[in-house]
C-alpha cells in the first residue's frame, strides 16, 4: 500500500497535526518529521483510512499517465500487495487486475465528494470531463444540424474574445468616418455584441442554402438591437472591411473548410471553460484531439493572402488576432 509522503520532500515521516474547520468542511492537517513542512487535505471517509493513501495515489497516477501521453486503457495503474488488491476491489471505486496485481480508480465510477474535493481528485475529474467533451464533440460531428450551430458558436467566441488592431501604411489612409469608428471607446464592446451577425454573413458566403443553420433572423435582429444600434454596427462593419473579407472567402473557397475547423476548435474551447476543466493537460488533450496537424500551416498561409488581398486598401485590421487558435 502506498505510504503517506510528505509533498515537498518526499518523506515518509509524517504524522496528522489535527483537524481545522473551513468554508468547504472540516480538513485534515498533516506535519512532516523530517523537513516540518505542514499541509492539508479534506477529510476523507468515503474510505478507510489506511487505504486512503491508496486511493490517492492512483488518482495521482491516472493524472501523471495522462499528461505524459499514455492512453487511457493504460492510465493509471498502481501494483499493491493482494490483500490491500482485495480491499480496494470491495470498495466499489476500483477497477482491480488480479492477475498483474495492479489497480486504478475506475472512470465509470462517481467518485466521492471527499475525494472529489482533494487536488487528486479536482485532477482526476478535469481528465474525465476532457474525456466526456471530447465524446460531446465527436457526436456533434456526426449529426449536420449539430454541427453547423457548434460552427456558428465557435466562430462566434473567436471574434469575441479577438484582439482587434488596426494599421495604415500611412498617415491618412484611412477614411475619416473609420478612423473615427475605431477611436470609439465602445467600438471592441459594439465588435463583439456583433458578433454572430457578423458570423452570419461569413458563413452565408461560405455554406449553400441547403446546409446554413436556421438563424431565426426575427428573433436575432430584435436581441441585436438591445445591444448596439443599426448605425454603430455598419460603421463596425466599416472599420473592419468585414464586405471585402466576406468577399475574399468567397473568392477562396480552398479556405472554407479550414474556418469550419476554427469554429469546431473554439467550440470546444467554449465547452472547456463550460465544464470548468483548469488542468493544463486535460485542456490540452481535447485541443490536441481537435486541432488537425495541417491547421496551424494552412492558418498562416490564409493569413498571408489575406494580407495581400486587404493590404491594396492601405489600412486594416490584424486579422492573425482575429483569426487564430485559443492559445
């Protein structure tokens, strides 16, 4: 069975310093013999206490697998003695290989709300619902209707959460009724609530009739107009030379599929930070799953032609701010 190990130096001598009381329950305090270093974790009596060390680690195991890129039939796998094997098989969490004398927490399990408020555990459901988002994500693909609303979401959150920067390449290039679209303090605020009209015109360009999402323009114009007036979003509209890019996409129908993937990436951005998945890793694994090898290359070549193509007006936006991966 695994021993209690102090987190800074790794020892074994370490004895529990008392319990304290906080907002999210009682916790336990633990003090390390050799270093004094003084720590704490929940309370745990889901299961007993000589087998909580066990449980954690394999929870800490799972985790260390999946951020060094092992696959999940092999994630997380402990070896203990048979006795404590068997004791972890009654407890209903585990998941317990006789034969090579291994175990690991079963993913199916609900796990605990004890262990589930440990930094193991916190850890261990952030790679669950990485898992469970990216099985959401493969559904969505297969079902058309689902996945033209994730593509109209995803693009969507990538123009507003975009950085917006505009240039000329000289002094005076740009027109005085943008110039002064941009210097509106509220313009990043009236680009973003504009959002998904401007989306709608991108992908009217860019989809046939048969395959566009219902917009349920009725109802879209009237929550619009809550937001920002008619007249604030033409001069957005202006600002960003939004007709010309609508026109370039057109013209290069090659890059249509490569905004199909942007919207399926930042959609699933969007579902991380839904299910409020902070582990670096489990973040990770899902872009990884969804991001094709070939799409940052393909980014950068659209990229430069659509500098060519915007670059004859002599000002602009930035459009790598814009068009770009969530990280």
């Amino acid at each position: 069975m695994a021993a209690r190990v102090c987190p800074r130096c790794g020892s074994s001598r370490v004895r529990k310093h008392g319990k304290v009381l906080t907002q999210k329950g009682t916790v336990q305090r633990f003090r390390c013999l050799l270093c004094g270093h003084v720590w704490q974790r929940p309370l745990i009596r889901s299961v007993s206490e000589d087998l909580i060390e066990a449980v954690l680690e394999m929870l800490r195991a799972f985790v260390r697998d999946m951020d060094n890129g092992r696959g999940l039939k092999e994630a997380g796998w402990v070896p203990f003695d048979d006795d404590t094997l068997r004791r972890l098989g009654e407890t209903g969490l585990c998941e317990v290989d006789y034969e090579n004398r291994v175990a690991r927490i079963d993913l199916h399990c609900k796990l605990p709300e004890d262990l589930a408020s440990t930094d193991e555990g916190a850890l261990f459901l952030d790679y669950l619902n990485a898992l469970r988002v990216l099985e959401t994500i493969k559904e969505t693909m297969h079902d058309r209707g689902k996945y033209r609303k994730a593509i109209v979401e995803g693009l969507q959150r990538m123009l507003q959460t975009a950085h917006y920067s505009f240039w000329e390449e000289k002094e005076g290039a740009m027109p005085p009724e943008v110039r002064q679209a941009i210097l509106n303090p509220q313009r990043i605020r009236v680009i973003r609530d504009s959002a998904r009209l401007l989306v709608k015109e991108l992908l009217e360009a860019l989809w046939e009739p048969t395959q566009q999402v219902p917009w349920q323009e009725e109802s879209l114009i009237k929550s619009f107009g809550k937001v920002v007036s008619t007249n604030d979003y033409l001069n957005v509209k202006e600002a960003l030379g939004w007709n010309r890019i609508v026109m370039f996409f057109k013209k290069k129908k090659e890059f249509s599929s490569l905004i199909e993937s942007l919207g399926l990436i930042w959609y699933a951005d969007k579902m991380i930070e839904r299910e409020g998945i902070e582990h670096l890793g489990a973040r990770v694994l899902v872009l990884e799953r969804v991001i094709n090898k070939d799409v940052p290359e393909r980014l950068e070549s659209m990229l430069s032609e659509l500098y060519d193509f915007i670059s004859e007006s002599g000002w602009g936006v930035d459009w790598s701010g814009v068009f770009r991966l969530p990280y």
